[in-house]
C-alpha cells in the first residue's frame, strides 16, 4: 500500500483569443495558452480551438491569425508552440506543415462526458 501523498499546489497561465471578423460576425478564431512546467525556465504555447468558418476557408485568413499567434508566442519568450490535430485530418496537418511545425508526438487523451 502506498503511503504518501499527493500534494496539490495551484498554477496559473494566461490564454489569449485571436478572432477575425468580417461584418462584424466571427468568421476565424484560435486561442494561445501560455504555461510553464518545471522542466524550463520559459515558458510554452498551447495553440487550440483554430477555427475558420467554411464558407471562409482557403482565403489566407487561418494563416493569418496563426501567424499571429506565432508572434506573440515568440514575445511571450515560448521555448515552444504546441498544436493538436485529429488524424483524420491531413488538411490540418499540412497547414500547420507549412507555417513551420513538425510531427513530433503522439496526443493521448481521455474523453469525459
């Protein structure tokens, strides 16, 4: 039997939301959360929720926000920019391919309902 315990400390991050809008309607968005972890001293994006509606997709403006959020993980000091993508979408997986990521891992997660 295990006797120790585990010890819960609250953290805190910061997430910011990058939105597009065209007539005044939402038409792109994504959101960066900038956290930190013990094994850096800098701290690390999480890029998440990237969304261009369809009828809106192929015209430069998921570049365009994505870009944005490159740059102000590179303010924020990041050692690294992380983004998730299903595997079933090699669409995704090519645009992010083109603003300069790499396959690196495998996302493990557990859906809770």
């Amino acid at each position: 039997m295990i006797s120790e315990k585990i010890k819960v400390k609250k953290i805190s991050g910061s997430g910011l939301k990058f939105t597009i809008l065209k007539d005044n309607q939402e038409i792109a968005r994504a959101r960066l959360y900038i956290l930190r972890n013990d094994l850096h001293k800098k701290p690390f994006g999480l890029v998440e929720d990237v969304y261009v509606q369809k009828g809106e997709r192929g015209k430069g403006y998921g570049t365009k926000i994505m870009k944005a959020i490159i740059e102000k993980a590179k303010k924020a000091n990041c050692y690294k920019l992380i983004c998730t993508s299903r595997f079933s979408r090699p669409e995704v997986h090519h645009f992010y391919g083109k603003l300069g990521f790499k396959k690196h891992g495998y996302e493990f997660r557990i859906d809770f309902k």
